[in-house]
C-alpha cells in the first residue's frame, strides 16, 4: 500500500509470484510423490519388526503415514491453488481498473 494509503499493483511481479507460487505447490507434490511414495514402499517391510512390539508399532505408525503423506499432498495442492488464485485475482484486479479508468474518461468527454 502506498504511503497515501492507495493501493499499488505491480501486475507483472504480482503475475510472477503467483506462477511461482503455484509451481512451489506443484513442486510440494512432486517431492511428495517421490519421497512419499519411497517412505510408503520401504515401511511396507515393516522393518520394526513382526513380533508384538512390531504389530504394535506398525498399527500406530500406519496411522501417522497416512495422515502425514495425506497432508504432505493436500500442502502441495493448496500452495499451488493459492498461486492459481493470485493469478486470477490480479487478472480481475487489472481488468477493473482499465474498466475504471474507461468509464472516467468516458465520463469526462
């Protein structure tokens, strides 16, 4: 916000850092989907063991994996929606003060 108090949009940096906002989130996803996914395969082993400490372990364990890989993906996808919603807020931001200015200078003629 300017000191005036007016707010000032830079469009093409605000554009930029709502693609790269998005592309984090996408990124977020990847590493889920890689790193996740080993994480997923190599505790399938259970290598705690299968005794009873070990079935008690994995009961738990599973749990927590699949809440933490379910919100590993959920973090990604919101980070990327929140790059996508900037985008189209600074579209609409745009396209409102070029309608603005429009109706002012129609309105002086």
């Amino acid at each position: 916000m300017a000191p005036d108090g007016d707010i000032w949009l830079d469009p093409a940096l605000a554009g930029r850092g709502g693609r790269d906002l998005a592309a984090a989130g996408r990124a977020i996803t990847a590493q889920r989907d890689r790193l996740g996914a080993d994480l997923a395969v190599r505790s399938a082993g259970r290598p705690w063991g299968r005794d009873d400490i070990g079935a008690t372990f994995d009961r738990i364990y599973r749990t927590a994996e699949t809440t933490v890989l379910r919100g590993w993906r959920g973090s990604g996808r919101h980070v990327e929606g929140l790059g996508d919603r900037v985008l189209r807020s600074v579209d609409a931001h745009v396209r409102t003060d070029a309608g603005a200015g429009r109706r002012v200078a129609d309105a002086a003629t």
